[in-house]
C-alpha cells in the first residue's frame, strides 16, 4: 500500500490526538468511545496493538459486542466515510510497554491479532462482562499516581484481557471443530428424515440439498466429508440410497420401476446403473440373491 495519505498511528499520543480524548500514559490507554465524538476516518497504519470492543445495542442482534484485534504494522480497516459516537472500549499500548516482562514473550501466542484484523470476534454477555472488568482495571490503573509498579499493573491486565480473549477464541474454534466432526452424524440424521417421511418420496437427495438443510455450502460440506468421514459427500449419500433401494427389493414385492419413482429417479436405468456401481450387481441380481439365501436358510 502506498504511504500516500496513510496516517501513521505510531504512538497512543497520535491515537487520541485523533479521536479527540485525552490520555495520561504515554504508552497506554483505555479510552472510553463514549468520550469520543464524530470520526472522519483515514487510512491508518498502526505501530500498536490495539483491541476495540464496541457494545451492540442492538437487542435482537444475537450478540452483546464486537472485538476487533490490531497490531504493529497493520492498516485500519476504514480508509474513508464518518462514523458516529458508539459505545464500548478501545485499548491501545506500544510495544515499548512491554519490555523487560514475560507479556514480550509471548504476544505470539495470541494469534488473533493476526487473524482477527478485518473480522470481529462476537461475544455473548457474559464474555463481554468479563471484558469490560478488564477495560476497567487497566483503566483505573491508567489513571492512578505513578509508582514503580504502576508498568507491571498495567501489563498484567493486559495480559488477564488477551489471555480472557484467546480462551473465547479457543472455544470458538473447539465448537466448531466439535460440530465438524458431527457432520456425518447430522448428514445421516437428515437423510434418514428424509427416508422415513412419506412427503419427500419422489425427490432424491443430493449434496446441493444436505447443504442447505445444515445451512452450509455445498463445497464446505464437501470438504467437511473427506476430512472427517475420509468419503466425499456425494458417494456418502449414494450409499444411503443404494441402502434405501435394498430395502425395497429385500421387503417389498415391487418392480424396478416402481421403486425409481418413488425414490425419485427420472429413470429406472439410472437406479440400476447406480446400484450396480455400489453392488456390483444388478437390483434384479440383488433380489434373486437375497431371496435364495432366505430359501436356503
């Protein structure tokens, strides 16, 4: 990006000289957005971490805030427009501050500021409770008469805020991954539905359909399928069929034809040609077999 009209955000001074709020650490600050006034935005490049937290004040939004995660290096995400007075909380520190304690170290492992930049992390009410108590503390602290432990207070609630925020994201991540690895599950919860209501004779399930009903994309739920069920999610689906298709030819006197209808196949060559791609054998083989096993039982 060129540096052409980018403002440089290098210190908390140029921070709050911007949104008009004043500071009393050099190297830190949690400014209140409340304080701050209307904003007309700029391209930003940033010297500092910085963790926004804006209050949804919107009750029917299914969340209570948002997280946004910057750091050294980084542009800010709006280059043009104006935006309006919100509340929550922006804190903003140099790296400088954290010299000489354990919180250097480790800014790595809190790998959202790499990933979290041009998304926010939701957060329900409780997690927002235990973020604004963060907020605060390292605020209060902001503001108390300087000593030689005031650095390491301030650091520490930093550390208590990012390490709160990685154990949000973690859990994130492990729900997802719990309800990834659920997806055979649900696929065969679905189709079995699908099999047992009367209602949905007549259709044949696809990928395309599955995906909408998990309210995913066809493509993910792909993915989804070869990485925890080692199948794509096409031939999974043509396996419950071709399952579907024995129980008819095992239960019920019917003709081929009868059963393509209604399982919905536009043809009954197609139900043969599938099922003989699965079987090995033709349906009318299938029948004969299955029938002569029954008669020498």
């Amino acid at each position: 990006m060129s540096n052409d009209h980018v403002t440089a955000f290098d210190t908390v001074n140029a921070v709050t000289e911007y949104l008009g709020v004043q500071s009393s650490n050099d190297l830190v600050s949690v400014i209140s957005l409340e304080e701050v006034g209307t904003v007309t935005h700029v391209v930003k490049r940033f010297g500092l971490y910085c963790v926004t937290c804006v209050f949804e004040e919107d009750a029917n939004a299914g969340y209570a805030a948002r997280l946004y995660f910057t750091k050294p290096g980084q542009y800010g995400r709006y280059s043009s427009g104006v935006s309006a007075p919100s509340k929550g909380w922006l804190l903003c520190f140099h790296p400088d501050v954290l010299q000489g304690t354990l919180l250097a170290n480790r800014m790595s492992d809190y790998y959202f500021f790499g990933e979290l930049h041009s998304m926010p992390m939701y957060l329900d009410a409780d997690e927002l409770q235990l973020v604004d108590n963060c907020m605060r503390s390292i605020r209060t602290e902001q503001y108390h008469e300087i000593d030689r432990y005031t650095n390491r207070i301030i650091v520490s609630g930093i550390a208590v805020l990012l390490t709160q925020c990685l154990r949000f994201y973690d859990r994130r991540d492990h729900d997802k991954v719990v309800r990834n690895n659920d997806i055979m599950r649900r696929v065969d919860m679905l189709l079995n539905d699908h099999f047992s209501s009367p209602k949905n004779h007549k259709m044949l399930p696809t990928v395309a359909w599955c995906a909408e009903k998990l309210s995913i994309s066809a493509n993910y739920l792909g993915d989804l399928m070869r990485k925890y069920g080692n199948v794509s999610a096409q031939e999974h689906i043509h396996r419950r069929i071709v399952e579907e298709i024995k129980i008819y030819l095992e239960r019920e006197n019917c003709s081929i034809g009868h059963i393509a209808y209604v399982l919905g196949f536009k043809h009954p060559h197609h139900l043969s040609r599938l099922f003989r791609k699965a079987e090995g054998c033709t349906p009318i083989e299938y029948r004969q077999r299955f029938h002569n096993r029954d008669i020498e039982e």
